[in-house]
C-alpha cells in the first residue's frame, strides 16, 4: 500500500546532544534523510531496487527552519511527505513534533524541506523520474494537513502508525 504521508519515530541520543545542551543541527539532515529513506522504502523503492535500476536521488539543497529545542530524551515523530515533483526534481517537506511537558499537545520543534534532483548512477546527469518511481509518492503541496484530515474521516483510504505521538 502507497502512503503519501510518512512517519519517523526518533529518539534524541546523547550522541545527538551539542555544546547547547540540545540535538545540533547535523542530526536534522540525518532524520531527514533516514525518514525519506523510510518513506521510499515504504513504498516499494529500496536503496536496493534504485541500485538494481541505476538510479539515484541526490540532495541540493536542504532547508530547516527551528521553532523550539529538542533535549536529550525527547520523542520526536518526523513527518514528511513529497510536495510537489517535475521532470528531473522534487521537493520533499518535513515536520518535526514532540509533545508538550504535560504530554498534551503536540509541539512541531522545526520545519524542513529538500529539494532533490534524480538521475541516472551510470551518467551521474539527471533524468526524468520514471513513471514507476514518480507512481509511488502522491504529491501533497506545502501541507498535508487537509490530506490528513480526510484519511482520518476515510480510514479505508490508508492508514498511517501514528497521527500523534506515542507517550
């Protein structure tokens, strides 16, 4: 089953923690990347399947914009989802949210975004995304909040982990 809106458990680990007393920047990308991976795999694209086909997606630029802190011990759910993709590219957005101190509300501690380009591993130039890969992702826009609010009204559309995080 194809999700559109991919979740990404993720525990702050004291090799995770800066000078700051807080997760350093650095740990973002790698949530980031670790959860597209996730997503794609998910979905039926494994870094296997992408070998096998001689394709690849890199990375050109990454965008973060941080809201709040995140401390050592903190359960972070990074959500992410592809926003719009075309010929060679896409933009893929991010979400990062832990819950309050009194555990009763979300609070999204930052927003991401990475713009990928896709191409072929034997020419290192990019190509157009094949339809069998571009099929897989449903691209949502800026934000997926209308999107989720429709799967929770229609849960036999798809059905996600987590539409909040676990205490």
């Amino acid at each position: 089953m194809i999700i559109p809106v991919f979740e990404y458990p993720v525990t702050v680990l004291p090799s995770d923690i800066d000078e700051m007393e807080h997760a350093n920047n650095v740990c973002y990308v790698r949530w980031m990347q670790e959860a597209a991976i996730g997503h794609s795999t998910y979905n039926g694209w494994t870094t296997e399947r992408y070998i096998e086909a001689k394709w690849a997606w890199v990375a050109r630029r990454h965008t973060i914009d941080y809201l709040q802190p995140a401390y050592l011990g903190d359960k972070l759910l990074v959500r992410t989802w592809v926003a719009m993709y075309k010929l060679v590219q896409s933009r893929r957005k991010y979400q990062f949210w832990k819950k309050s101190e009194n555990m009763a509300e979300n609070i999204m501690v930052a927003s991401a975004e990475t713009h990928w380009a896709f191409l072929s591993t034997e020419t290192l130039r990019p190509i157009k995304i094949p339809q069998e890969v571009a099929s897989c992702f449903t691209p949502l826009g800026d934000d997926p909040t209308e999107y989720l609010h429709q799967a929770v009204q229609n849960a036999t559309t798809w059905t996600t982990r987590n539409f909040r995080i676990q205490e």
